[in-house]
C-alpha cells in the first residue's frame, strides 16, 4: 500500500480544512511527497493547535476562508485550477451539533455542495475525495461492520448530516460530475487518534488534556466500543484513493471504508486505561455519571473492500497508535520542536508503509 511520491509530485491539490487536526497531518505529509498544496479553512479550532505547532504554513499556500461561502470558494479553486481537491472540513464534533445544528448542517451538507459546485465549475480537476466519517451509517449497534452498501442514517445532528454529505456526493457525482470525466469518492473513517488533536469533547484530548495539567480524568462514557485507529492509517486510504481514482474514475469513484483491524475496536475504558498506563505519574480516570446527549455505544466498519481493491491496510494496531500519541503529547509538554516531531513520526509511519 505504498504510497507514490512520484504520482504526487507537482500535483496541485486544493484540501478543504487544512487547519484541523486531520487536515493539518494531510497538509503536512502532501508537502513531504512532492505535492503543491493550496488549504482552504477557517482559522484552527483551538488553542494550542497542530496547524500552529507543526508550521504547517510553510507547507502550503494557505487561505482563509468558510466553505459555506460558495463565491469566495470559488474564485479560490477556479484561481488555483487543482488537479485533486480533498475536502475535509467540517463540524466533526456529536456534542457540539446538538449545540448547533444549523451550523452542523449547512457546515457538512451545504459546504459540501459548495465544494462540489465549485470542483465542477473549475477547469482540470481530475479527482475528488469527500472525507465524511464511519457515523454516516444508521447505526443499529450492530455487532458486525458496515459495509459501503448499508444505509445512511444518524440518530444526531452530526451523524445524519455525514449521511447527507454521503447522498450529497452521491447524487453529484452521479448528475454532473461523472459525465464531465471527474472522479468522485467518499472515504468513511474511524475515531482517529494521534498528536496534535485538542477538539473538546474527543476522548483523547479529554484524557491528555488533564494529564497535562495535573488534574482528574473524568470520562462519559466508558463502555462505548469504537473502532480507534491512529491518524496517519486513513490519511494513507485518502491518498491511495485519489491515485486510484486518476487512473480509473470507473472502478473507484464510489464509498469508501478505512477502519481498523477487527481487534481494535475497544471501549473507551480500555482506551483510557492504555493512555493512562502509557502516561505514569500515578494517573488514573473516573467516570461522569451526568446526563449526556445520546452518543452510539457500538460502531464498527468492514473495510474489506477498500483491503481487497486498494490494497490499503491499517499498519497501526491501537496500542501502537496510543503509544505515538502520548509520545507526541509528551514531546509537547517538555518544549520540543513539534513540526520535528509531527515529521518524525510521519516520516516513521511511511517506511512502515512501504514494507
């Protein structure tokens, strides 16, 4: 599954939401392979961030700017003329749609037909890869994983919207994008983890955060099974796909799944306890016996069409992917230089890739 740095070089990519936690690890490793990078974002989410500490600036051409704007988005794409346009901006958070839902829509379904629009309209663009997420399904706290064919869904704002990114993409690719010889795809990944994510209400955060400043771990709901995988495992899905797709719009413009080994699906206490091993210093959790919003207890993706017909597998099991993750938070608490760090650990994940 070894990614090609000589298809990337000189590719010109337009990446939507540059300056999130997934998007600024794409930046990054974009850059490194050759390609000429153009993000389109709203300012980084938090305080501190990756895209601040990794410099992930000087990677690319970077523009601010809201994908629910379509004019703005457009002048950017047409002036940029991007062989590849990934876009994974978004509102990704489940707790904070129930906060905002307008916003979590016209965020995830309205920029997404903007970004389309805007693909369509400009000239040269070859492939696209809409990033939505494993929540698109309608979950039915299944024990076996879904696979591409299954229902969209959401019993949340979040999730629901992810379904209509998936139908938005869908019917796009089936009106206007196909017969323009533009090939559309949409990857569906798992809970990532890794260095550098700070979003409130994500687990690891909510676990290193108080690490970091000596206070409890308190956690909500612990007996929740996800399919965890470290960052770098889809990221590698994505670019392998808009490889694919440049090659043979016909066979792999469709959905996408990029989850983790079946072993890695683990409840958040399991998680939590690994973290807190891994960290020392006598740390430990408890649990928040609040009322909460409703959030899916089981969730599971079957990846085996994206193992058979791209050749993609995880290459991180999730106690290695927890063990990068604290080492990289660790390198933050003691002052190290971050974009060095970041680096390194992408530039260890791409020698396992080519093996």
């Amino acid at each position: 599954m070894a990614i090609d740095s000589t298809f990337w070089t000189g590719k010109r990519v337009f990446l939507t939401g540059h300056t999130g936690f997934k998007g600024a690890w794409l930046a990054l490793w974009l850059q490194r392979l050759g390609a000429d990078v153009t993000g389109y974002a709203l300012a980084p989410p938090s305080e501190p961030n990756l895209f601040t500490l990794s410099q992930v600036a000087q990677a690319v051409r970077s523009l601010t700017g809201d994908i629910r704007d379509l004019r703005p988005l457009q002048s950017a794409m047409t002036a940029q003329r991007p062989d590849i346009v990934i876009h994974m901006a978004a509102q990704s958070l489940v707790r904070a749609s129930y906060a905002d839902p307008i916003g979590t829509y016209s965020t995830n379904v309205m920029g997404t037909v903007n970004v389309l629009e805007a693909a369509r309209a400009a000239d040269g663009v070859k492939a696209i890869v809409v990033v939505t997420s494993d929540k698109c399904y309608d979950n039915k706290e299944q024990a076996a994983g879904y696979r591409e064919q299954d229902p969209m869904g959401g019993s949340d704002p979040y999730s629901s919207s992810k379904g209509c990114t998936e139908l938005v993409t869908m019917a796009y690719r089936r009106s206007f994008l196909a017969s323009q010889r533009v090939a559309v795809a949409s990857a569906r990944a798992g809970n990532v983890i890794g260095g550098g994510d700070w979003a409130a209400d994500r687990l690891i955060p909510d676990v290193v955060n108080p690490l970091m400043q000596n206070k409890p771990v308190i956690i909500r709901n612990p007996h929740s099974i996800r399919p965890w995988q470290h960052v770098l495992d889809p990221l590698a899905g994505y670019l392998l796909l808009a490889e694919k797709l440049c090659g043979d719009a016909d066979k792999f413009a469709d959905a996408w799944n990029f989850g983790p080994n079946e072993e890695d699906a683990k409840p958040v206490s399991w998680v939590v306890d690994t973290v807190t091993r891994l960290w020392g210093q006598g740390a430990n959790w408890t649990t928040d016996d609040r009322t909460h919003p409703h959030e899916a207890r089981y969730l599971k993706l079957n990846s085996g069409k994206a193992r058979q017909s791209l050749q993609w597998a995880p290459k991180l099991a999730v106690t290695t992917a927890l063990e990068w993750t604290v080492e990289w938070y660790k390198a933050y608490q003691n002052g190290a230089n971050m974009r060095d760090t970041t680096l390194a650990q992408l530039e260890r994940y791409q020698r396992l890739s080519s093996t």
